[in-house]
C-alpha cells in the first residue's frame, strides 16, 4: 500500500511551525509518514533529536527522509564541505530512525562537456554512500530542474550508473523535471516529464509529489491522475510525500489536508 505523508518544506512561506508542531499536524490530518529537511531542526544535539524521534513513534509517522541542502558543485574545499554536511546528516538520520537523506547533485550552466561535472558528482556521492553504508543508511539523489545534472530520466539513469553503488537510491520529485509546469524554469511542452518519471520509478525508494495549487479538490498544475497511474503500474508501493509549494500563506495546513485527500482518491 503506498504510503501519504507531508514535507517539512511545505510550511515554507507560511506562518512558521516547529519541528513539534509540524509532527502534531502530520497526526491531525491522518498522515502515514512525514519527512524533514536537515536545516529544520533547532540542534543535532542527541537528546533533542531523540525527542523528536520519540514524538514520531507516539504518533505513529516513520521519518522517511533527511534532506540535505545544495549540491555538490564547487572547487575542491566546497566539495569536501558538502561531503561532510551530508556525512552528518547520515549521523542525524541514524538517530531519527529514517532509512534515507537526500542529496543533491551539481548546478552548472554548462550544455556541453558535462563529463567531467558527472564524473567528480559521482565520486562524491561514492564517498557519502560508503560512509553511509557503515551507519545503516541509504544516500539518495532527487532530481532537480535549476540547471541540475539530474534534471532529466537519462541524466538520472546516468547517474545511478556512474556511482554505481549498492547504498545509493533514487527520490523522485513529480515537478522538479526540466521544463517542469510550475517549475522554476517555464514549461516546455515539447518535454515529456511523466516519461521521465516512468524511467527513473524502477530506481525510486521514495516519491516527493510537487503541489502548486488546489482547486475544487484537485492539483491543477500537475496531472496527478496520470501520475497514479505511473506509480501504479510499476507495481509502486513506498511512501509519496507532498511538497506544498502554493503561494498562499494562510490555510496551509487544510491546502496539505485537500491534496492528501486527493491522492488518496487517485491511488484506492
């Protein structure tokens, strides 16, 4: 049975919500799981995050993710410093329990002679899987649409190759596609995005469903249907998280309920 849960992130705009609060909500609204990103907790002190966790397992909401921010683009010093941000979310991870945290790939400007951004992505993302192994948990990449390498299915599908490792996993993100609607680039009709998300599903452990506005019960800019149908028919049965990413700053919490409500529809 796919599993309904909620991002941190989707918050983001809004009023602000604790960490506590936002775990309290994902309960309210009948949520499966929820998931967090790395810079939202208030310390990486241990008896903070076991608080958290322990809040988590009375509610009954698996953590399913830590996301990291940025990717690893840079000089040499920057690389080495992203390695270690995502080293010490696999710590933090490891204490809240949840099987993954996300990463990023590389940013670039660049159209042509990308091969060698691919191959010092690739050996950065060996380095963090292998720490990553000895702690227990999965690195995953999601892909990303801001002139990101992993910003299309063949781009992604390269990746998992290059790194070629067993402690390395795929997030799929429904509207982070280049020439994604509603994503920051405009929307290229000539680019089939749902294609993508039928390539690279093999390889997801998880799935963030992008949600840019709700309308008479339903998202309108992405077609969730066919989306359901994607997860659907290759035999999907892992947790889908909604990313809110609507402009509206009030109801936020009932926007996150409507769009839990509509996939549910989608998927019974």
């Amino acid at each position: 049975m796919i599993k309904i849960g909620c991002n941190y992130l989707s918050y983001k705009g809004a009023p602000p919500i604790s960490v506590e609060d936002f775990i309290q909500t994902c309960h309210d609204l009948r949520l499966d799981c929820l998931d967090f990103h790395q810079r939202a907790f208030a310390s990486a002190d241990l008896d903070y995050l076991l608080g958290v966790k322990r809040q988590c397992l009375d509610l009954g909401l698996p953590v399913g993710y830590l996301g990291v921010a940025g990717g690893f683009a840079g000089d040499e010093n920057f690389q080495r410093a992203k390695i270690a941000e995502a080293k010490s979310a696999v710590d933090m991870a490891l204490v809240l329990g949840a099987p993954l945290i996300r990463v990023f790939a590389w940013s670039t400007q660049e159209t042509d002679g990308r091969d060698p951004l691919f191959a010092a992505l690739a050996r950065c993302l060996r380095e963090v899987c292998d720490y990553g192994a000895d702690q227990g948990v999965v690195v995953a990449l999601q892909n990303h649409d801001n002139r990101n390498l992993a910003a299309t299915g063949p781009d992604v599908l390269r990746i998992i190759e290059d790194v070629d490792h067993a402690n390395f996993s795929f997030i799929m993100d429904t509207g982070q596609w280049r020439g994604s609607p509603g994503a920051s680039g405009d929307p290229d009709p000539n680019v089939d995005i749902y294609r993508y998300m039928e390539q690279t599903l093999p390889h997801s452990s998880y799935v963030r469903c992008k949600i840019y506005k709700i309308a008479s019960g339903r998202e309108e800019v992405l077609d969730y249907q066919r989306v359901a149908g994607i997860l659907q028919a290759g035999g999907y049965n892992g947790c889908i998280s909604i990313v809110y990413e609507g402009k509206e700053a009030d109801d936020r919490t009932e926007l996150i309920g409507k769009a839990a409500a509509h996939l549910r529809d989608l998927l019974d």
